[in-house]
C-alpha cells in the first residue's frame, strides 16, 4: 500500500512537471519565434520553431554548424559579445541580429538569451521579428548617422530621455552609463588602421551587447561612450571586459584605463525636455571635468546644471549686452593672383584670454543666446568696415552664422534691419554657414541665405567636407563659397587620397558654380598643391595670422 501511494505521489509529480514545462514552453513561442540551444563554441546543439521563417528553406539547416555562421558577418562580434555577457551574468537581453537566408536575403530579429549552468554553460537564444514601432530603436533612428551610430551628446540625450519616460509608463527601470576609455586615442595612433578598427568594433560589441532594445552606442567625446541599458546591469563587470578586450590586443604599457559612471534616468519628476538638459549636464560633467557618479535620479544634476547654468547665462548675456568681445581678422587669398579677397572676422571673448571661443559659442546655442551674439558680431563687423572705409580703405569682411540662428526669423528680420541701415558698406559683409549647430529646416535656412544673397550679400559654407552633412548642404543651400576643412588641406601634402577627394570636390563645386577656398594653408607646398588642384583661394598662416588690426 506504501509502494502504491509513493508511486501515486511520483506519478502526480512528474506531470505537475510536464504541465509545467508545457507551460513553460508555451509562454515562449509566444514571445520568440525561433529557439536554439548552443554549446560555449556556440555550435547550435537543438534548434525550434520557425526555422523556415529564418533559413528559406524547410531543411534544418542549423543544428550542428555556428550559428554565427548563419548572422551577418558585422554582427557576430555583437553575437559573441551577448553570448559572453550571458556566460558571466546569466542573461543578455534583447539585441538586433540580422540572419542571412539561403537565397542570401536578410532577416532582422530580435534576439535574446540566457545561459544555465545545468547544462554544460549551454546559452539558450530566443529569437523574434524585429519590429521598429515597438522597440526603443524606433527613437534612436532618428539621431543614426551612416555608421548607424548616435552622432552626439544632444541626440543620445534626447534618445535617453524619450526611453526613460516610456520606462516609466511601463514601471521598467532604466539607467545611463558613460565610459571614458582613456588613452584609446593615443593607442589608435600606435597600432595599425586594420588593428585598430578590429579593437573599436570589439569595444562597440561589448557596449551594444548591454544596450536595451537596440538603441545604438553613443560617442559622446573622443573617447567616451553612452549606452542605455536596463538598471540591473553589472558596469563594473562590463568596465572589465571592456579592459580585458583591449588587453588581448596590446602590450601592458599601451592598455588603455577604463572610468564609468551611472545614473538613473526613471525616478525622476522632471519632464522630457529637462531630462535631456540634465543627461548633457551629466555628459559634460563626466567628460569634460573627470567627475564620475553613481546617482538614481537626475534631479540632483538637473539642479546643479541649473545654477551653473543661470551662472553663466547671465555672464553671456552681460558679454553680448556690452560687447564685451573684440574680432580678429585672417585674409584670404587668391592663389594665383595672390591678392587678399577678403578677411575672415574670428570672435574672441575677453574673459576667455587665448582660449578658444569654441565651447561658449556652442553654449550660446544650447541656451537659444546664439542669434543675439550673431547679431552683435555682425555689427560690430560692420562697425569695422565703416571706420576701415573712413580711413581710405575698402575691405569685405566674413562672419559665421550658427545654424540655429538661420532657423530664427526674427534674426533675419533684425539682421536685414541691421544691413540696410549700414547702407551701401553693409553689402561687404560676406557670411558662413558653420556646422556646429545641425540646420534642421534646410528650405527656411535656404530661403534665409537667398534673402541675403538678394541684398548683394556673398554666402560661404565652412568646414566643406568635414561630415557627411555638408555634401547635404550643399546640396540644399545656396552658395557663393565653399570652404574645404583644413584636415584635407594639412593631409594633402602627404596623402594622395587627401589630393584625390579635394579634387573631386573642387569639380562638384565649379559644376554647380561655386568658388573653393582651402583651410589651413601653412606653406607654399599647400598653396601649391591647391592651386593644381583647382582651389581658387586660401586661407592660413602662410597668408597671415588672426590679427586685431586689418
């Protein structure tokens, strides 16, 4: 009778467990449509679901091969990256993998894994349809560049702000992280281009490896990385594979340093909008001032970013209202009548000395002050050419116009009032568009640049060549000049490659009518060069220095 209950009992217990594991397997071919079980080579060792949907053919074609074998060959480092991931912290979570099929075809999923020790350390990867409008990716989209990157600080930071107020719909927690990889410029330089590029993509697999729902790394400064990622994350073990990666490739003395740091983007009140400002606070904080954190709410750093931010927002203001900065002025110069064209009008902030105006201009942008101090360099321009003309002299001076300040029509209403009570003078100011502010609404930008055009007004734009944007620009807006990056001009007297895309760029510009100036032009070999190359005019220390006096 015993023997009969325990066998009663033995018998309830093994189907409570196969009712179990019905369930278990019905729980997830509702969420993934393919199952592989891989071995630590990650050789598939049992392979399920629809494997036509992700071969093309009925055959199983995957059990016994790699199932990298199988993924694009770009993504299988990400592949080995999650799977090691998985091996140390029991998990990876969803990824974008794409399959190619038989006929060579490509399938994007969503892969996700998990690694149990019961088995041999064997992962177990679920698969699923990537689906862009119920993934994070869906935001990140719009900030890619053709790298499929995030291309800067501003745009991660809009990405991490639009996530973390979904997470918070959903009660998921989500954090930041940065990683500066000090040292990872200087070891580029040392190993070879193929070398060099093999340990970036390493790095990138380990960081998008934790990312959550394929929002793609950001480079957020020359070594540091944003990556968004659930709360649970172990940074410091991902800090240490990172470190480890790069120490298989290099000698001890050359191992770069790895510094984290981590904050919370969920448990905060703050809206969207400032969300984003305190996550670029942060981003400076960490990678222009070293500071490393660990903190669960960005309202700490979004008021810290506001003192700072007032602080220096008064000053800018008190700079533009009293002109409290002063122009210097380079030539440009035709290369083969070696005559000066025109001068370039460079701001210098007082209270910066010899640094460079760069990081208050790109203040000025982010806190909307940027049309004012357009206007204010403007006129003090103009001011310069009318007391130039009263002493004889008749020059044409250039000044930059940000990109932001070409979406504000009240700039351009008070700009055109500013030209047209300089009277005949005003129309030798010339004007560039920079970069360093990206131009959203290239029509209205366009229309802006024709107004100017229209009123006797030559248009430049900067820094031609520089990123993928400017062919975009050129494309889109009317121009007078373009400006080739001095990069080019300094490469060209070495590098044939540097000679044969200035070159090309020349032509596209005297098809489309447009005069070439170079950058950078330090010596007659430049100046040479340039000239067989077709440029019309340079600008550089050869030609001379920003100077105050004309």
């Amino acid at each position: 009778m015993t023997a009969l209950v325990h066998s009663q009992h033995n018998d309830d217990e093994t189907a409570d467990l196969r009712e179990d594991r019905d369930r278990f397997v019905a729980f997830a071919f509702a969420a993934a449509h393919v199952f592989f079980e891989v071995d630590p080579a990650l050789d598939v060792t049992h392979a399920t679901g629809a494997l036509q949907w992700l071969s093309g053919t009925r055959d199983d074609v995957f059990t016994g091969r790699n199932v990298g074998d199988f993924v694009v060959r770009d993504d299988r480092r990400l592949l080995k990256a999650a799977c090691s991931l998985a091996q140390r912290d029991g998990q990876f979570r969803p990824i974008t993998l794409r399959f190619r099929q038989i006929d060579g075809r490509i399938v994007k999923t969503v892969a996700s894994g998990a690694c149990l020790p019961v088995k041999d350390n064997h992962i177990y990867i679920a698969l699923r349809s990537y689906t862009v409008g119920r993934s994070l990716d869906a935001m990140a989209e719009l900030h890619r560049d053709a790298a499929g990157h995030i291309t800067d600080e501003l745009a991660f930071a809009r990405v991490v702000a639009g996530a973390g107020a979904a997470a918070r719909q959903s009660g998921e927690p989500l954090s930041m992280s940065l990683f500066d990889l000090g040292g990872l410029s200087a070891l580029r330089e040392r190993l070879s281009p193929l070398d060099a590029a093999d340990m970036a993509a390493e790095i990138e697999a380990h960081l998008q490896s934790c990312s959550i729902d394929g929002v793609p790394v950001a480079q957020v400064g020359e070594e540091s990385f944003g990556l968004l990622h659930h709360q649970d994350l172990n940074v410091e073990g991902l800090a240490a594979q990172i470190d480890q990666a790069t120490a298989e490739r290099v000698p001890a003395a050359s191992r770069i340093s790895v510094r984290s740091a981590t904050i919370g983007v969920t448990e905060t009140n703050l809206n969207e909008n400032d969300v984003a400002k305190a996550v670029v606070y942060a981003i400076s904080q960490f990678t222009e001032r070293n500071i490393t954190f660990t903190i669960r709410e960005l309202d700490a750093a979004y008021k810290e970013m506001l003192g700072d931010t007032q602080a220096r927002f008064a000053a800018l203001k008190q700079t533009i209202g009293q002109s409290a900065f002063d122009l210097v002025y380079q030539p440009i110069v035709g290369l083969t009548s070696h005559e000066v064209h025109h001068h370039e009008a460079l701001v210098r902030f007082r209270e910066l000395g010899d640094q460079s105006p760069f990081d208050l201009i790109t203040f000025a942008e982010q806190v909307d002050m940027i049309a004012p101090l357009d206007l204010a360099i403007c006129q003090k321009a103009i001011n310069t050419i009318k007391s130039t003309a009263r002493g004889g002299r008749q020059i044409s001076l250039a000044v930059n116009l940000s990109g932001r300040s070409l979406e504000t029509p009240a700039f351009l209403d008070r700009l055109q009032d500013l030209l047209r009570e300089a009277g005949p003078l005003g129309r030798q100011l010339m004007f560039e568009v920079t970069e360093s502010a990206t131009i959203r609404d290239l029509e209205a930008a366009n229309n802006f640049l024709l107004s100017l055009q229209t009123m006797g007004h030559e248009v430049c734009l900067d820094d031609f060549g520089a990123g993928a944007s400017a062919f975009h620009y050129l494309r889109a807006l009317s121009v007078d000049y373009a400006k080739i990056d001095g990069s080019y001009v300094l490469e060209s007297r070495s590098d044939a490659d540097a000679r044969s895309f200035i070159r090309s760029m020349t032509e596209l510009c005297r098809d489309l009518g447009i005069e070439t100036i170079g950058e950078m032009v330090e010596d007659e070999t430049a100046a040479r060069t340039l000239t067989d190359l077709g440029v019309g005019y340079g600008q550089g220390y050869l030609f001379g220095r920003p100077l105050p006096a004309i």
